[in-house]
C-alpha cells in the first residue's frame, strides 16, 4: 500500500527538470487531450510492435548515413538519394524508416511457415527479419551492375508449379536475372536461390551477403566459409550452399567497410585467405567471386535450408500447391491483368494461412482478429473452408476470461468480428456452428453488452462503446461507429449461432440486444447529421467530416446493416471521392498517409451494392496500384508508388481484391442473389467467355459462365442450393436487369442501344 502513497510523479517530475527535460507527465496529459478519455490510451501490443520498429530506425541511422559509400538495399538507395523522388530529410528524424518503397513479395509452401521475401530488385531475405542475398557484376574499367542502384528492373511473379519470383537488372555491359522459389529436397524445407548473369567484356559475377533487409539493419556477427568454398555458415546458425565453388571469397567486417571495396578496387585485396570472420558490430558481409568471360552467361545455384531451426514443422503437413486450390473457385476473364491479380490473391490468402492467419509475411506476421475476419471471408467465400475452420478452432484460446477477443487492448471492434465471421463461415458452408465454440460465443456476445456505454445518459454516444483506440487508424480515442457496427454484428452472429444450438432464449436475447444497440446508432447518426448539416456519417459522433469516415462504410460493405442505397452511405462515399482521393485512390490521412488499396476497395463495394459505375473506376485503380508480382502493399506513396506503411505484401488487400471480383460476379443482397451486377463493360468481350466458381453464398455453391455475343449476353448458373433456390436477379451493366423464373438457370439479356 506504500506504494499508492510514494510521490512517483514528483520525483518524475523533479528528474525531468533537473536535467533540462520536459515534465513527461505534463506532455502526456496534453496528448490526452486530443482524444476522448478511455481506459486504454494506447494498445500495448502497438506500442510494442512501435518501438522495436523504430528500435530499428534508430540502428539504421547509425549505420547508413554515416557510410553511403557501403552498397544498400534499394529503399535505401532511393530514399538517401536528393534527386530521387523517394528523397526524405533526415535532419530531425530521429529513426531511419523505410518510408518509400515498403514492396515484397514472398514464396513458399502451404502450411510452412517460412516465407522467404524478395524485394523490387531481387534481395533475397530467406529468414524472418534477416540477412539478405544479392548478386552483382564487376568490371574492372567500367561501372559495377548494382541492383538495387538501378532506377528500372523487370520483375514477375510465376504461379506454377510453385510461387517464383524473378527478378531482370541490366545496364549497358550486364544484365543479371535472379529466381527465388521454395521447395522440398529430401522431406527438408529450402529456398532456392537461381542467378544467371551476363557480361558483354570480362567481369565477375558476385554473390552476396549483406546485413541488411528492406527494413534496414540485421545484424551479420559471424561468417565461415564451409569446407571446400561450398557456401557459407551465418551466425553459427544459418547455412547458404553453392553449387559449385567460387574462384575467390573475400569476407569483411565493419572494421574493414562493405566487402564491395574489396570487389571494386577501393581496397587493396590481401593475399591471406580469411575464411572465418567475426564482427562485433554485426555488419560483416561476405562475397563469392565467379569469373564471366566475354559475353558470357553464368548460371550459379544456391540452396539455403529453411529448417535449421528445431521448432520448424516437422510435425506439420507440407502440401504442394494443387492440393489447397483444387476447390477454390476459378476465374476466366479476357482481361489478363485482373486473372492474374486474382490467382496471385488467392495464392497470397493460402500462403499465410498456414495454421493461423496472418496480414503479411513480414511486418505484421502476427495475428489479428480484423484482418481475420476479412481475410477468412474471402477465403470462405471462394471455397477454401477446410483451411478456414482450422483457424476459427483456435479462436477460444485466444479470448480472455471475461470474453474479449483479445488482438490488442482498447480495441473494441475485435469480439464482434470473431463473432461474425464464425457465423458467416457456418452460413456460407451450411454447417452448423462446432459445439467447441458455444462457450466462447456466448462469452463474446455478453463481453459486447457489458462493454457498451449506458443508455440512459441524454448525449450522443449513449449505448455505443466507450472511446477506444483506432482501429483502422481514423484518429485519437473516440467512439467509433467501426466499432459500433461490429459491435451489432457481433450480437446479431451470436443470435442466430445460438439458435444453431438450440438455445432460444439466448438468440431471443442476442437478437434484441442488437437491434437495441442499433437504435443507439440511428439516434447517434441523427445527431451527427444534424450538427453536420449532411447525412454522411463520420468517424465517430462528435467528429468533423475527414478520412476516418471510411470506417463508417462498414455498416454497408461487408455487413450490410444499411441498405444498399442508404443515402447516407452515399453521402459519406461522395465526401470521400470529392477530398480523399489521390490518383484515383483512397488517401487515408490518418497515420498510412498514403493510398489504401483495401480501403479503396471498401468504397467500391459500397458503390457495387448501389449499382453506382464508379465502383469500376476504383477496381481499376487498384488494379494499377498493384506491384508487376500482382501484390500490394499496406498503403502506397503518391509519389513513388512504393509501400510507405505496413507490410509490403497485405494479405488484408488481397482479401478484398479477391471478394471484389467475387462480388462482380454474384453477391447476396437479404433474401436475393444478385448475378453479374460489377461485370463492366471492358470485361464484355464479343466471343468471349467469363466465369467464376464455384464460389460459396448463404444460398448455396454456384458456379457462373457469361458468354458474349454481338448484340446479347447469356448467363448460366449451376447451384447446389442449401435450400430452396432464392430470388435470382441477373443485372449486368449496359444489359439491363431480369429476375429470373422458379428453376431457371439461364438468362439471356440484350444489349441496350
């Protein structure tokens, strides 16, 4: 009990002024200011995840600005450079963050866990928050090929038989071409590492070790050279293996600076063979030396085991890519871009689905219940439900005692999307809920009631939840309508689950419950509208229109709470297209500060429900957005068009492109099924065929074929229907809409004039 008494924030205090610091307790209370008071000013997990990343920031900024004469990785080389439009100052910056080309793309295996990841110019990172392998060319009289100097680079993501990125540098003498897939040699896991590189006068082509990824410094401390030259042993740990032993090796340490002085000529080359190097400051590198004749190619192969680690999954399945894609739904367009991007996603949500779910194979390569929720959807919706439901299992064990779903603390979104997305799982499978989540749905659902706020209280947030931290990052502490809608959500999944296990009183309960909790809103949103003088709806109710309303659309996109044509739906999408758009994208500028290729894809999903034909100008968008390996990063520069936030390869925004072309082609509307109503007109190729399925709905499993003539358009579907057949509508732009008949199954429509 002392302890309550001891005068901590005097002593805190006292330190602080006697040292010319700033009273910390006095800075904190000023910044609680800006937001609502809550019980959580920030999620520790953020706070966390935020100091380790600038942790690194901070080591980046000892180590790079102080030796640009070292070669670095490609974000590095744009963002230092003041010519470059990735340029960033660094005169007050504290920590050293990639904040320009934030772009990877990873390969590997279903149910592994190892993801190697390749940057825009071929870096390869084969281990998490690792070292890295690069290739280059050196000409005694002529300048180096640098990979990650070079302004343009061709790079392509193959997606048979395994995921494979290749990646082309070349300048006036050289070219070098780098392929990096995964597989399985002898029941062990490896990267594999291909570089063919060509000269057209003498050189060496060099293989690379650098202590370095696209997030900055990682740490290199000890380099030995394996018997016969074979390959390299890092951190007493790793191995990287040749297939065939170099002409020369050189290895340095920070000491001696990059080893591509020694390559260069920079530094003279010493007679005595090294061939084990330590490194206190843990930037050693390391590079093989292979001669190329003129107009030479040389092709060497590396081979670097993914399992030397004894936790690795052993105990776990390794498939091969047709296994978990044979029952996904397929798609055929004319339009290759959007084929590609589609299979590209769909290969993007099994990969990081290995047992749980994760957002990227990076920097957020941990879970959370919102990106979850979105990433299973699509992944339900497109028939991937076995690798689904394994990962719904592990739900209870990640709710606390008293109910909440627990991603990050302050975040009250959470429970009602675990909660929804157990439902609509059951609901596009057509199975009934397993009896091992009965407990924690019910915890879940009175965890929302007992979170909410009283109702009685005469004041516009009366019944939402209580200020919580942003949850799609709209702003300080506030009482988010994101939340809110969940929060619905969440009660109405749990009404309808519990009348799956036969508890009536229960779902009774839960299903007032939620539409009690939805009058509170509509009083709410009539508060704000009024104050506002508009019906758009903004982050929270005493806020101003700005980029947190985007979170206000998920009452229209994915939980249809409002209908379709909900005015203020549209309002808020028309305040978004008239101050938050940036080349043609969603700019969100709250904390991303950049274009949102997801969020963009929650507005044209508001807009598809609303038969509005903007929605295909944002698809369209985002489409060009993405990177040529078909993946996009969490948030993208206006400038650059690199990654500036999150992870370089979302797995979020590959859920969304894949339930966006879903969508287009069939998507539920209560007690409809509507067909067709996004295949725009670009897509309607005379003599060409689309399709897509089969594909889940609540109604049933549907597989839909469009077939394009001169002057008219037939759709035919095939349905397992869960029960009987709904209300078909086939509404396809620029052909018109028709309801079809009882046990039709094929409509055709003639083009308007």
């Amino acid at each position: 009990m002392w302890l309550k008494w001891f005068p901590w924030r005097w002593i805190v205090r006292s330190a602080a002024k006697r040292h010319g610091f700033l009273d910390p307790l006095e800075i904190m209370s000023r910044l609680q200011n800006f937001a609502q008071p809550s019980e959580v000013a920030a999620p520790l997990e953020l706070l966390r995840a935020g100091a380790v990343f600038h942790a690194r920031g901070l080591i980046n900024s000892q180590a790079i600005q102080h030796n640009l004469d070292w070669i670095w990785p490609y974000w590095v080389e744009c963002q230092f450079d003041p010519h470059d439009d990735s340029f960033v100052p660094r005169a007050f910056s504290f920590t050293h963050i990639n904040l320009t080309q934030r772009n990877w793309t990873a390969v590997g295996l279903p149910n592994t866990l190892q993801w190697p990841i390749i940057d825009a110019r071929g870096l390869l990172t084969p281990f998490l928050d690792g070292w890295s392998i690069d290739a280059w060319i050196i000409h005694e009289n002529a300048p180096a090929l640098l990979p990650s100097k070079c302004k343009h680079a061709r790079q392509q993501l193959l997606l048979n038989p395994n995921l494979e990125v290749i990646t082309t540098t070349q300048n006036d003498l050289a070219s070098i071409t780098s392929s990096v897939n995964c597989c399985v040699e002898k029941e062990n896991l490896q990267c594999s590492l291909r570089i063919k590189g060509r000269s057209v006068q003498k050189g060496y082509l060099a293989v690379v070790l650098r202590p370095y990824n696209p997030e900055g410094i990682s740490f290199v401390h000890d380099i030995l050279q394996l018997k016969d030259g074979a390959g390299w042993r890092i951190n007493e740990k790793a191995k990287v293996l040749f297939d065939q032993k170099p002409q020369t090796q050189y290895l340095s340490t920070y000491t001696h600076g990059d080893v591509f002085s020694f390559l260069s000529g920079q530094q003279a080359k010493s007679n005595e063979i090294i061939n084990h190097v330590k490194c206190k400051v843990g930037m050693a590198s390391a590079a093989a030396v292979y001669p190329l004749d003129e107009n030479m190619t040389r092709e060497i192969n590396l081979h670097i085991p993914l399992a030397y680690d004894k936790a690795y999954e052993r105990k776990k399945e390794i498939y091969h890519w047709n296994n978990p894609l044979t029952h996904s739904a397929q798609l055929s367009i004319p339009d290759e871009k959007i084929q590609f991007l589609y299979d590209a996603a769909i290969r993007t949500l099994v990969l990081h689905s290995p047992h749980e779910v994760y957002p990227g194979p990076y920097t957020y390569k941990r879970f959370w219940f919102r990106d979850a929720a979105f990433i299973l959807y699509a992944m339900t919706a497109v028939g991937l439900n076995e690798r689904v439901k394994r990962v719904l299992d592990i739900f209870p064990q990640k709710q606390t005692p008293m109910g909440y779903f627990l991603s990050q603390e302050g975040e009250w979104d959470s429970n009602g999307e675990a909660l929804w997305i157990l439902q609509t799982y059951c609901a596009l499978t057509n199975q009934k809920p397993d009896a091992r989540w009965k407990h924690a749905v019910i915890k879940g659902a009175n965890w929302i009631l007992r979170k909410r706020l009283p109702t009685k209280k005469p004041s516009a947030h009366a019944g939402l939840f209580p200020p919580g931290f942003s949850a799609e990052h709209l702003g300080p502490n506030d009482y988010y309508y994101w939340d809110d809608f969940w929060g619905v959500a969440g009660l109405k999944a749990a009404g309808i689950l519990m009348g799956q296990y036969n508890e009536q009183k229960l779902q009774k309960k839960y299903n007032q419950d939620a539409d009690e909790f939805m009058c509170c809103i509509e009083k709410s949103l009539q508060y704000a509208q009024d104050v506002l003088g508009r019906s758009a709806i903004p982050a929270a109710p005493y806020r101003r229109m700005d980029a947190g309303a985007i979170g206000s659309l998920v009452g229209g996109y994915p939980l249809t709470l409002l209908p379709a044509e909900d005015e203020r739906l549209i309002d808020t999408i028309n305040f978004l297209f008239e101050k938050c758009l940036v080349h043609g994208g969603f700019f969100q500028d709250m904390t991303h500060s950049g274009i949102n290729p997801y969020l963009t894809l929650h507005m044209a999903q508001v807009l598809l429900r609303a038969n509005d034909p903007r929605f295909f100008d944002l698809l369209q968008t985002v489409a060009k957005l993405a990177t040529s390996t078909g993946q996009w990063p969490e948030a993208i520069h206006p400038q650059t068009k690199g990654g500036c936030m999150g992870d370089g390869q979302h797995v979020w925004a590959a859920a969304e492109w894949v339930m966006m072309i879903r969508n287009c082609f069939l998507r539920e509307e209560p007690g409809r099924l509507i067909l067709g109503s996004g295949l725009a007109m670009p897509w309607l190729t005379v003599g060409k065929k689309l399709s897509f399925g089969p594909a889940l709905t609540s109604f049933g499993i549907v597989r839909l074929v469009v077939h394009c003539e001169q002057s008219q358009i037939s759709v035919d579907w095939d349905a397992q229907w869960y029960d009987q057949a709904p209300m078909i509508e086939v509404c396809i732009p620029g052909y018109g809409m028709c309801t079809a008949a009882p046990g039709e199954d094929r409509i055709v429509l003639k083009k308007k004039m």
